[in-house]
C-alpha cells in the first residue's frame, strides 16, 4: 500500500516538473506549444553531451536548462510571436517545430538510443519498503522546481511584470512593462524547463529522439486541466497521476494510459474551466 | 404574388454564368484521365496513387470539419482505421463474400458514425471553445490505438491484420474506384460547401456567437458534420484496406491525424481542391523521398508546415488563388432578388408586454454587478438604457439574452420565460440582439449573411444557392436604405463599419423578433448615418410595433428618439420615466457630472 | 506522364532482355532505417553489402552481378507498403532479403505475393506467420525460450516467474508461448503485465513484480526505448532477480553498460562465438568497414546468411526463376557464422541457440550452448 | 520654449470607424488641460491614441520636441508620459503594494516614494498586502492616482479620475493633484465630465464631441456655463 502512495507521489512529482514549462507558457500566453517534447528531447541531448564532456551533475542540469531556453528563445522570435491571434495555427506551427528538431537531433545524434548514468542510483529503505532512490529525489526536485518558480513570480520584478502581463497587458505596457520582451522571457523559461525536465527523467528513461513524444499528451492535458496555476497544476498532477498510477496497479497498465488524457476530457466537459479556482 | 425586387451587382458574374459551360469539359477531362492514367502509369505509381487517393479523401474530411467549421481536428484518422479495421477483422473472422462485405461495410458507417457522434457530444456544447474540440480530438486516435495494440489476435495488435482475401480487382479497376470515389467525394463536398448550407458552415466558423443569437443551434449542426465526415472518412478506409489487404494501428493513429492536418494545411484550408492537392502530393513525394532519406523527408515536411503557417495561413492553393484574384475580377456571386415575406400580422397579436424583468441580479463572487432590476417594457416602446460606464448595461443585455447569466431574477421575453435557455432558444422566442462591435460574418456576401440570418425560417438547401433572398419588410427597408441593396454580393469584411452595423440589424431584424435589443449602435458612427438610424428605430417601434431596447452613451441621440429612459447606476435602476423626466432630473445630472448620487438606490 | 510512360516501356525491354548474363540480380532490402528498427538496420545492411560484396568478388551468381536496392519500411506497415510497392513494382527486385517488424512483414506479405517475389524474413519474431513466398533464417519463441528457462529452472531453482512485456504483438507473442512454456515445466507465472508500446513509466508494474515474491523474471520489450526504460527503472529500484530479456540485442546490451549486467540473453548468434566460420566473418566485418562497423548481432548475421541462402537457391535452381527459387530454398544449406543453416522445417530453421550473460563490460559470455533447436510447427494447418 | 506635448491633427479609430479627427492641441510645461464632453464621445479614444494604443491613422505627437508618434505605449511611459485609465486600471488581485510597485519601472527607491504615497493617501500605506480589489471604489481611484504619482510623470494623463468618487474625495484628490504639480511642475491631461473638479484644477479645456474638439478656453469666470451648455442632457 506504501508503494502505490509513493508510486502516486513520484509520479505526480515527475509529471509535475514535465507539465510546469507547458503551463507556465500556457498561462502567460495562452499558447499550447507542442514543441515542448522537443524540447525535452533537447534538454536529454544536452545531459548527454554533458555527461560526455564529463561535466558534474550539478553543471549539467543548468547546461539544459540554457540550451532549452536559448531554443525557446528563437522560437518564440522566429514563429510563435506572430501567432499569438491564432492560437490553433500555433499549436500546428509547434508541432512542425516538434518534427523538425526531432529530425535535426536524429542527423545529428543518430536514431539510435543513448545511454546517461544515472547521478543517483540504487534504493533506499523507506518505513520497510526499499524504494528507488532516484524517484524519491524527483519528489524533491519538483518540489524545487514549484518553489523557484513561485517566488520568481512572487518575488522578483521579471515575475510581477509577467503577472501584470497576464492580468491585463494593456495596462501593463501603459506602465512600461515590455510585453513583448516578458513573452520572450516566458517562453524562453518554459522551454527550459522543458529541457530541464528533460534532463531530470533521463535517468529513468532512454534518450532517444522521441522520448519526449510519450509525456506531450499527458502534460498537455494535465496543463488543460490546470488552467494556468501552478498550485493547480500540482493539484491535477497528483489527482490524475495519482489515477493513472491506481487503474495501471489495479487495472492494468495499458489503460492506466489512457487514465489521464480520458479523466482530463471528460473533466473538461463537465467543468470547463478544469480544477481552477476549484 | 409579392412584388420582386431586382438588384444588379457592382460585377456583374461573366465567370458565375461561364462557370456553367466549362464544368462539363472539366469533368470530362477528370474522368478521362482517371480512366486512361493506369494505362500509362507504371505499376508502382499506379499502387502509390490508389493509396493516395483513399488518404485524399480523409483530407478532404480534415478539410471540411477544419477549414470550413474551424475545428482543428486530430481525429479523423480514428474514423479512417475504423473502416480499415471494420474490414480487416470481419474479413479475418468470416472470409471474405458479398454479405461479409456488406456487413463490414454497415459496420464501419455504424460504428464511424457513433464515435463520431460521442466525440461530437463531447466536444461541441453551448460554451464549449475551439481548443476543447480540438483536445477530444485528440484523444480519440489514442484511445483506438491502445485498443487496437490490446485486441490481441482479433485486432492484431501491433502487427495488424493481414492475409485475409479481399476484393481480388485488376490495379487498373482499383485505380479507377478509387479515382472516381476521390472525384464524387470532392464533386459533393463542393457542392455542399458552395451550397447555401456550406454557408451556414462557415457562418459558424467566421462567429459562432452571432449564429447562436440568430436561433441557430450551433454545436447541433457542429456535430451532423462531425458524424458524416466521420463516415466519409471511414468508408476511405475501408477501401483503403480493401485495396492494401492490410489493417495497421497506423492507419488509425494520431500521427496519421496530423499528417492529415499537414497535407490540408499545405493544401489550403477551406478549399476541397486545396486538401486533395496537398494530400496526393504529400503521398506521392513520400513515396519516391521517403524511402531513401527519411529523416530529411521528415524535416522537409516540418518546415514546409511551419513555413505555410506564417506566410500563406490558406495553404499553397489559397495563395495562389489570392494572387489570381489579384488577376481577376472578384467573382461575384448570382444576383440575388429580395422578396418581402408576409409577416405575421403585428397587430393585436402577441401580448402588449413584450420584456418582463423581476429582480434581476447578477453577482461575482461578493461583487454584484446587477441587482434588483425590475422593469417592463411594451411593444412600440423605444427604451433607452444610460449610465455611466460600468453602471452594467452591457451586462444587463446579456442577461435579458442569455439565460444562463443571470444569478438571480426573472425575465420573459414575449410572454415566454427564459429560465436558463441558451441565446439560441430564447431568440426563437421573438428577441433580437444586435451587439456593441458590428458582428457579422466576415467571409460571406451581404446576401448570405442575411440568408443566415433567416437559417431558422428557410431551411438553407445543401445543393444549391438560392437565387431569391424573403426577408421582412423590416429588413428589406433597412438594407434599402442603408444603401446595402446595391452591394449584396460583397464579402462583408469589405464593408465600412456603418454599413456593418446596418447589416447587423437588417440580421436581427430578419429574424421578425418582437423585442430589439440594441448595445451602443451608433458607436464610431458618422452624424449621417446615425441620423438614418434614429429613423429606422423610430419606424421599426412605430411601424414594425417591436418593442426596443437600446443601450446607448450618446445621450442626445437618447433624447431624439426614445419613447421613455431608464438610467442604471452602479448595477442599480436610479431612474425610469420619460425623456423629460429624466432631463429634468437633478439625479440623473448628478451621475453624469459626477457627484455620488445619494438617492441612487431610489426605485422609481 | 508521357516521358514516364517511355521509361516504363524502357524498362520493360530491359527486363524482356533479362536473359542477358549481364544484367544483375536485384536484392530487395527492406528495412526500419526510421522508427523503431532504426537502431539495428544499419548493421543489417552493413552485413548484407558485406554478403554481396564477397559474392560478387566471385564472380556473382550464375555469372551475374548482385546489386542491393535498400528502402526504409518506417518499420511499420504503412511504410512497409510503399517500401515493398517501390521494390517489387518500380525496381522489380528478384528477390526480397530482410529484417523487420511482424507489422511491416506482414503488410509486405500481400504485396510479395501479388508480385510472385520469393521473400527471406532474417529477424526473429513471435512465429506463425505462413505465406509460400516466406521464408524464416532466424528463430521463433519455440527455439528462445527454452533454453532461458531451463537454465532459470534447473540452475536458479525458478518457480515463480513474473513476464513484463510490451504491449504488441513479438511482447506478447513470445511471453504467451513462455507462459506456456514455464507452466510445462512446472513453474508457474506469478505475474503478466504490459505498457503500451510507447510507455516509459514502468513504476506500477515493478511495483507489483516487487510484491508478487516472483524469483525470476522474463521480460519481451519492444526493442529499443522501452528495453532501456524497464531495464534503468528495474535497476534503479533495485531488483536483482535472475533477468531474462527474450528482446535486447548483444550491442543494445553493451551500450547500456552497468545496468545491463547479469542479463540472460539467449540468442542464435552472439559475437563470441568460436568457430572459424564466425572468426572469418568478423574480420571481413571490420576491415569492410573500420570505425563504422555496427556490431553484428542477432539480426543483422541472418541477412549475411539470408544472401548466401539465396545464392545457393539460384545457383541450385539454375535461374532466378522466383518458382524454382522458392523450391530449391528449402532444399539448400548454408554454412554461416551461426553453423549451418538449412530452412527445411515448414520454411523455417532448427538452429544452435546460445544462452548468454551480459557481464559489466557489457560483454556477453555464452554459459551454454543448445543445437540444432527445432522451430516446431510454424504453419499449423488451417482450420 | 517648446511646448512638453504636441499633438498636430492626429486622427485615429477602431477597425473601420474613426473616432477621432484630425485633433490638435499643445500642452506647456506645468499646464493643466481639461478634456470635457459627454460620454461616447471618444475622449478616451482620443488618450489612447497619443498613448500609441490606437494607431495614429494621420498627424503625429511630439513629446519634449522629439516625434513619438510610433513610439509604443511601454517606451512613452518610460519617456514620462504616464496614463490613468479610467476601466480596468488595477490589477484587482495584486496587492496594493505590487499594484504600486509597477508604478515604478524598477523597485529602486520604492521606499522613498512609498512615504510619499503615505503623505498623499495614508489608507493606502496601511494596508500594503490587501488585494487591491477588496478596496472600495474610492480606495480604488487614489491607489490608481497615486501609483501614476509614482512614477514622477513629466506629463500625466487623467482619464475620469473622479468618476463616482464623493466630493470630499473629488477634493482630496484635487489637492494632491495641484500640489504635486507644483512641487514637480508636472503638466496634466484631465478627462473630465466632473465641473467643480475641471474648474477648480484646470487653466485650459476643450470640449470633445464626436472625436472632434468644438469648442476651448482657457478657465475663467464664464468657462463654467459654457461647458455646462456643452454637458446638458
């Protein structure tokens, strides 16, 4: 039973820090980007081209993280600014993106599946169950994660200026808040985390050029489903993984799935504004 | 025998009437070719377009449900690998015969059509966003696919289905049936779009609001369109699989769905041609790129979407077709005749209350917008509403329009209460609601926006255009005499913003409502045409006997023509009487310039 | 169109010509050089371009050249379809010689059969698969899975087996044969579980084999990501049971390095194999191709093999008659890396399987050697 | 010397519509200008369009004697060209002190100018970590004020600041206004339908109707009447 909560936690947590970046570009512009699973797949290449140059783990996390960003930066420059009044044809545009960086990484890396040891192996005996070691540590990172992102939100003028954006941008650029500049910084971050989460699940995943592909759905829903919040992004995460982890140990795991994006619709339907304000 | 009017158009329509003659070489040249290309074609293009040709009518699907009704959807391949399975296991479990055929034919369409009608339910509702819609979409493919990866031996999992014997045709015959079914699909696509019922469509794509407050239940026609283009497309797959004597949880995938969106998008949305082109070309390139570099294929394909995205949002085709309109005069459409409808006699008929509002309230959270407005309002009546800004006028009117706004109160329109009835339902009561920002269909003529307009009068025919347009005396006199009668043919997008507001009206007026409600029509309007407005509302209350309600800032036009005034302040009614009541009123002066009013809470 | 239509008719003269000594023999490969199989191709067609090189060296077959016409199958049915269309139709192959997924040999199937082409499936698969242009070098679930769990039985004391799987058909098709297989020789499956063939979160799953007090367990992954996933989070939750992987490949095992330590593996082939005719091989391997050799493995010396196979059909049959071919197949043998090869059994092969164990090199040491394993009835009769 | 701010037939709408024609007027170093007209008749319009929110369709503005007629509304802010809207001009679910944080462009000497915003407004002061949306209408209008304050404009645009404020407020406001001005010789545009507030702050006015100036002076003894026959129902 104390496995299935900690299955329910680490799970949570994982999808956590994967979703956070697709949300926080979601709520500041209100833009699905579904490049975010190249971007994953990019902060995993990034690990690996780390690991290879023997950098530490603690340098390698910040070098995904950059490279996430510098990529979100271009995007955001190059294509998505000029979509922001379409948002469907920005989530097509993303999805091109997705297929071309997927392409670019393959020409590069090969299709073949990399191989990144883990910083943290082994297991660790919690109240008599010998759990992974490294999950119990992502309960901790995106713990981190939600607590960086808060208080540079809460705390720093970049994040009033962001929520100034959010609430009300023409009033925002009458107080001389750059707009414009904020979304690049937005989507800059959110690509970063992408790339960072990336980094994170390579221990527990391959590194291939799709790897990131499997979590897009599921993060997209969550994010759906959250409507903008982090807290309520956790609150989804938890519920929903906690689901998913329940009908896959239940159940089986095959619909365990489909647990997530099926709850979301269904969810959705009934209470479009999702868990928000819940 | 009503009179008929008869309007020329700015263009008159060399190319509407030549459209006529050059059809029947067209098809024959078409059919030609399909017939004779496999003669020429050698054996492994003639394989490469077969397939294209099923994909390219699940393009076309895409196409209508997207480019035309303007839901971006991932799930048409779900319904294309229902026909491809619906065949393949029917085949594998029963052999292979007529009735097995057959079934497996009634079986795709059933089962096509019910979980094109569930996705529907779920994505299309009153309040429901494009985006949504889009999600269920998603979902849908997945969904199928683990279904399909879990089937075991009766789907075949990821293997799929293989080696059942099929229809055994020579490749020159398949070429054929599959060439022709692309041109009937595409033939009545286009009809159906270019119909007066296509229209309707994009009317819904262009502002689903507006349809919905011209009675038209929107997320009902949304999901007829769903079910049909979901049978289409699976009867594509089932000669897909047909053909190919394979079923693979690719055919049903969500990445197929995106590719599907990918060939419409490069195409051109909202053009049949457009998702044809895209999805034979896409097909065929593939065939003779793919196999020997795939990833650069892939990449090609990736920055071809984006690329198109940013610079021809509508596709190759539509560029091209853009830049020929450029060339050639702007096709116009067939002169349309305006014909006056007898309208119900406006006489005795219909109870003198045309409004009632009991205690009507509207509250966020703690914060109440609305409270305790309580009025009535007769026929003939031209009622104006004033207040300073967000004393909740605009809110009022969506309260009076929609009855889930409301947190409180009663309100009757025409004698019917609207409990909690979405616009659509309560329009059909007898009210009209004209917005603040003109709000028209932006890519449709003059005439069919009106057309629209009348959807819930004359059921709109799903093959042709109707040449003569019956509207009420109302509208007609509105369009007359906003000069729109000399521009019916004209896209409204065109049009100044006055001529918007016109057309607006003569819409809600082509609904013959008995309560017109109006919010700040005359905003951004030049002193001439405000002056035509005050006559057509004067008349309209007069004449037409509606029962008005107009929201307006502009308070000498206030006082020009309204029968009586209710000024709101801070959500509450501060005064309701007539003009010079309220002129006179010390009250009222003092909410203007600015003093709090002590007695604003004073009911009349 | 019109030129097109020259072409074709070209074409078709040429190949009226065929008679002509000097026209070569067309080897169709198609192969996943995109998706999933697109980690192991490249040493598939490095292993055939070796095969056709060496026979053209001498001299060819029946005095004529091979060539080889690779085309990426997206390792899926739906890229399968085109791949085989474009092999059979527009290069008119004579033969096809390849390693795929079940799906995409079984969507080239029809195709093969409509072309009347003689097809050599090199890739070990979940079995049953029954056409008169198929013909099977490498080996079923009936030929693996002995040998893992016999060792598992006898040597580890394994009662209670617990199968992970990926959810499609090799994951399922080899795990139910073992299911069966462990209940024959009295084990029994304490757990059966599968993800979707995409999944990367294995938690709930290990979760469950962790309580289920299983003391073997056998797992048949998709090749690639999922393999590595299962494998990093089995050892990052710290299981150390007796590991028998039905999927992973010698160079999939090295390059996951420590994790993938003390897997059984039981294969037809394994690089430490040694006889001369392996040794040989290997050399030619790496001077054919220096530092870009990809591994041999498993998939990639059947195709080798599949070559000569064919060679000796033609060379047997005297034409590269696809009827005659089809009958001399079954009647040649083949002395390859693996031993010899004769795919005499309902068009499969008995073959010498070899119970390996990935050691932290990465390594893989042979701890047994079974011969001459026989398919068993792949073609039952229809019912 | 040159005027702080010149605007020269600028004419400006939405869409299709123009609300405001060929507008021109000038404002001098410390001069108070009042806009007055009924509603509808684009007076806000009319600020939106020197503040660059509306694309200025002809004419052009030239603040301090450079030309910022393209210049986006964040840059005129930063130049010193500060606007009070009259809807929407708090960020209802900050708190006062983030709502008055943004009134600075960075948190620099927020202290300082936050003792300034306890001489004007101590309510204010008081209540730092409210949301401002929990203040009252009034509360509302001086964080409004005293935020623009903050910003030390060099031309401060007002738009119906006393819009359903009580008189004593009207004043208090008045006062603040006037004796910032004085202190840093900040010209203001008002907006205005309120009189006594127009006249007792105001040297020059222009009356607005239809996007189209018809009527100015400067405030004296009959401005009152004149602008009232313009404010009649």
């Amino acid at each position: 039973m104390l496995t299935v909560a900690l299955d329910i936690v680490t799970t949570a947590a994982l999808l956590f820090i994967i979703s956070s970046g697709l949300l926080i570009v979601f709520g500041v512009m209100k833009i699905i980007n579904f490049a975010h699973a190249a971007f994953v797949t990019v902060g995993a290449y990034a690990t690996l081209v780390g690991a290879r140059l023997g950098l530490p783990w603690i340098l390698v996390l910040p070098l995904a993280f950059v490279t996430g960003a510098i990529c979100g930066a271009l995007t955001e420059a190059i294509i998505v600014r000029w979509l922001y009044r379409r948002p469907l044809d920005a989530i097509l545009a993303t999805w091109g993106l997705g297929i071309v960086i997927g392409q670019i990484v393959t020409l590069i890396f090969g299709r073949e599946v990399q191989f990144v040891q883990a910083p943290i192996t082994g297991t660790v005996d919690l109240l008599g169950v010998d759990y992974s070691a490294y999950r119990i540590v992502m309960i901790g990172a995106a713990v981190i994660v939600a607590l960086v992102f808060t208080t540079l939100l809460n705390g720093t003028r970049l994040g009033l200026s962001t929520r100034a954006v959010i609430m009300n941008e023409m009033l925002a650029q009458g107080l001389g808040v750059d707009s414009s500049r904020v979304r690049l910084i937005t989507f800059a971050i959110g690509s970063g985390l992408a790339a960072l989460s990336g980094a994170l699940i390579t221990p527990l995943s391959s590194v291939d050029p799709n790897m990131g592909l499997p979590w897009l759905i599921s993060a997209f829903m969550l994010v759906m489903v959250s409507g903008g919040s982090l807290m309520t992004l956790a609150v989804s995460s938890l519920m929903l993984g906690g689901l998913q982890v329940i009908v896959s140990t239940f159940v089986n795991p095959i619909l365990g799935g489909l647990t997530i994006a099926i709850c979301a619709a269904i969810v959705l339907r009934i209470r479009p504004e999702g868990f928000a304000r819940a | 025998m009503p009179e008929v009017r008869q309007f020329s158009q700015l263009a008159p329509a060399p190319l509407g009437l030549s459209a006529k003659w050059w059809m029947v070489p067209l098809a024959v040249v078409i059919v030609g070719s399909i017939a004779l290309a496999p003669l020429v074609l050698d054996t492994y293009m003639v394989n490469i377009l077969i397939r294209a040709f099923f994909v390219a009518i699940a393009a076309i699907t895409v196409d209508i449900v997207w480019g035309y009704c303007g839901t971006l959807t991932f799930g048409q391949s779900a319904f294309f690998g229902i026909g491809v399975y619906a065949l393949a296991i029917i085949f594998t479990e029963y052999g292979f015969g007529s009735w097995q055929a057959l079934f497996a034919m009634g079986t795709s369409v059933v089962v096509a059509a019910g979980v094109g009608a569930l996705t529907g339910w779920l994505s299309f509702y009153p309040g429901s966003t494009p985006l949504y819609a889009s999600i269920v979409s998603l979902v849908v493919p997945i969904v199928l696919v683990q279904i399909l990866y879990s089937g075991g031996t009766f789907t075949g999992s990821s293997s799929g289905l293989v080696g059942f014997e099929t229809f055994d045709l020579e490749l020159e015959s398949w070429f054929r049936l599959a060439g022709l079914s692309l041109a009937a699909v595409a033939v009545v696509a286009l009809i159906i779009m270019r119909s007066d019922t296509g229209r309707l469509l994009k009317a819904l794509r262009d502002n689903d609001e507006r349809c919905s407050y011209l009675g038209i239940n929107t997320s009902r026609y949304r999901i007829i369109v769903l079910v049909l283009t979901a049978i289409i497309a699976s009867l594509a797959g089932f000669g897909y699989a047909a053909f190919g004597a394979v079923a693979a949880p690719e055919n049903a995938g969500f990445t197929f769905g995106t590719r599907l969106i990918i060939m419409v998008a490069l195409g051109g949305r909202g053009t049949i041609i457009g998702a044809i082109v895209g999805a034979l070309s896409i097909e065929v390139a593939s065939a003779y790129l793919s196999g020997s570099l795939p990833y650069v294929w892939e990449l090609i394909i990736g920055i071809a979407l984006i690329a198109v995205i940013l610079a021809f949002p509508d596709g190759l085709l539509g560029a091209v077709g853009r830049l020929g309109r450029g060339i050639l005069p702007s096709k116009a459409s067939a002169t349309t005749q305006l014909r006056p409808v007898a309208t119900a006699d406006t006489g005795p008929a219909g109870s003198e209350v045309a409004m009632k509002v009991t205690g009507l309230g509207k509250h966020f959270g703690s914060l109440s917008v609305l409270d305790g407005v309580t009025f009535e309002a007769k026929r003939s009546e031209l009622l104006s509403l004033v207040g300073p800004n967000g004393a909740g006028k605009t809110t009022l009117i969506r309260c009076l329009s929609d009855g889930r706004e409301r947190s409180t109160g009663f309100v009757a329109i025409a004698g019917h209460a609207i409990d909690r009835l979405p616009p659509d339902r309560v329009v059909q009561f007898g009210l009209g609601r004209k917005f603040q920002a003109a709000s028209v269909f932006e890519t449709l003529t003059v005439a069919e926006c009106l057309r629209v307009a009348r959807t819930h009068r004359a059921r709109p025919s799903p093959v042709s255009t109707s040449t003569v347009l019956e509207l009420p005396a109302a509208a007609i006199a509105v369009v007359e005499r906003s000069g729109l009668s000399d521009r019916l043919g004209e896209e409204a997008r065109n049009l100044s913003h006055g001529l918007k507001q016109a057309l607006e009206l003569a819409m809600v007026l082509a609904l013959e409502p008995e309560v017109l409600l109006l919010d700040e029509p005359t905003a951004g309007l030049t002193r001439a045409e405000r002056q035509a407005f005050a006559d057509i509302l004067t008349s309209l209350a007069s004449r037409d006997r509606l029962c008005i309600l107009l929201v307006e800032h502009d308070l000498d036009f206030v006082r020009e023509i309204s029968s009586r005034i209710i000024v709101l302040h801070q959500g509450k009614i501060a005064l309701d009487g007539s003009v010079q009541e309220v002129v006179d009123s010390s009250l009222v002066r003092e909410i203007y310039t600015g003093q709090q009013a002590a007695a604003c809470g004073a009911e009349p | 169109m019109i030129s097109r239509a020259l072409l074709v008719s070209l074409a078709l003269v040429a190949a009226s010509g065929s008679a002509l000594a000097a026209d070569p023999i067309k080897i169709g490969v198609p192969v996943g050089l995109s998706g999933a199989n697109s980690v192991v191709a490249p040493s598939v067609v490095q292993s055939a371009e070796l095969a056709v090189d060496e026979i053209n060296a001498k001299g060819g077959v029946l005095g004529r050249q091979l060539t080889l016409d690779v085309a990426d199958d997206a390792s899926g049915a739906a890229g399968a379809q085109k791949a085989f269309d474009a092999l059979v139709f527009q290069k008119k192959v004579n033969v096809l010689i390849s390693m795929e997924t079940s799906a995409a040999r079984n969507a080239g199937l029809p195709i093969v059969a409509r072309g009347k082409t003689p097809f050599i499936y090199t890739s070990f698969y979940e079995g049953r698969s029954c056409s008169p242009y198929l013909y099977v070098n490498a080996w079923v679930p009936e030929q693996q899975v002995p040998p893992i769990v016999d060792y598992f039985n006898k040597e580890k004391k394994a009662t209670k087996y617990f199968l992970i799987g990926s959810d499609y058909a090799f994951g399922r098709g080899m795990l139910s044969f073992t299911k069966a297989y462990v209940e024959k020789t009295g084990g029994k499956v304490v757990g059966e579980e599968y993800l979707p063939m995409d999944g990367s979160d294995w938690t709930p799953i290990i979760s469950k084999l962790k309580a289920s007090g299983a003391d073997a367990i056998i797992t048949s992954t998709a090749g690639g990501a999922p393999n590595v996933t299962l494998t990093k989070q089995l050892r990052a939750a710290g299981v150390s049971l007796p590991y028998g992987n039905l999927a992973v490949d010698e160079g999939t095992a090295k390059s996951m390095g420590a994790d993938a330590a003390g897997i059984y593996i039981s294969a037809s082939y394994v690089t430490g194999i040694d006889s001369p005719a392996n040794k040989k091989f290997l050399a030619a391997m790496s001077k054919k191709f220096g530092a870009d050799l990809k591994t041999p493995n498993d998939l990639s010396v059947p195709e080798y093999e599949g070559v000569y196979a064919y060679k000796a059909a033609v060379e047997k049959a005297g034409s590269t008659d696809s009827q005659k071919v089809l009958a001399a197949l079954s009647e040649v043998s083949v002395e390859g890396p693996r031993g010899t090869i004769r795919m005499d059994k309902q068009r499969h092969a008995p073959l010498t399987m070899y119970l390996g164990q990935v050691q932290s090199d990465g390594s893989v040491k042979v701890i047994q050697s079974f011969p001459n394993v026989d398919p068993g009835a792949q073609c039952p009769p229809k019912s | 010397m040159t005027p702080v701010l010149e605007v020269e037939g600028l004419a400006s709408g939405y869409g299709t519509s123009e609300v405001i024609s060929d507008v021109s007027f000038t404002l001098a170093q410390s001069e108070v200008l009042a806009i007055v007209g009924k509603n509808g008749m684009g007076k806000t319009s009319l600020l939106k369009a020197v503040l660059g929110f509306l694309p200025a369709w002809r004419g052009n503005i030239r603040f301090a004697g450079r030309d910022v007629t393209r210049l986006p509304p964040h840059l005129k802010r930063r130049l010193g060209l500060v606007y009070v809207p009259q809807e929407h001009a708090l960020f209802q679910e900050l708190t006062i002190r983030d709502n008055l944080r943004l009134g600075l462009l960075s948190d620099g000497d927020f202290g300082a100018m936050l003792e300034k915003v306890g001489h004007w407004f101590p309510v204010l002061t008081q209540r730092l970590q409210q949301r401002a949306g929990t203040l009252s209408g009034g509360e509302q209008k001086m964080l409004i004020v005293a935020r623009a304050l903050m910003a030390k404009p060099t031309v401060l645009l007002l738009d119906e600041v006393t819009e359903g404020l009580q008189p004593s407020l009207v004043d208090r406001l008045s006062e603040v206004l006037k004796r910032f001005r004085q202190d840093n010789g900040t010209s203001m545009v008002v907006v205005e339908q309120h009189l006594p507030f127009v006249l007792g702050i105001a040297g020059n006015y222009l009356v607005f109707k239809r996007g189209e100036i018809v009527d100015g002076a400067r405030v004296d003894a009959e401005a009152a009447e004149r602008i009232e026959a313009h404010m009649r129902i």
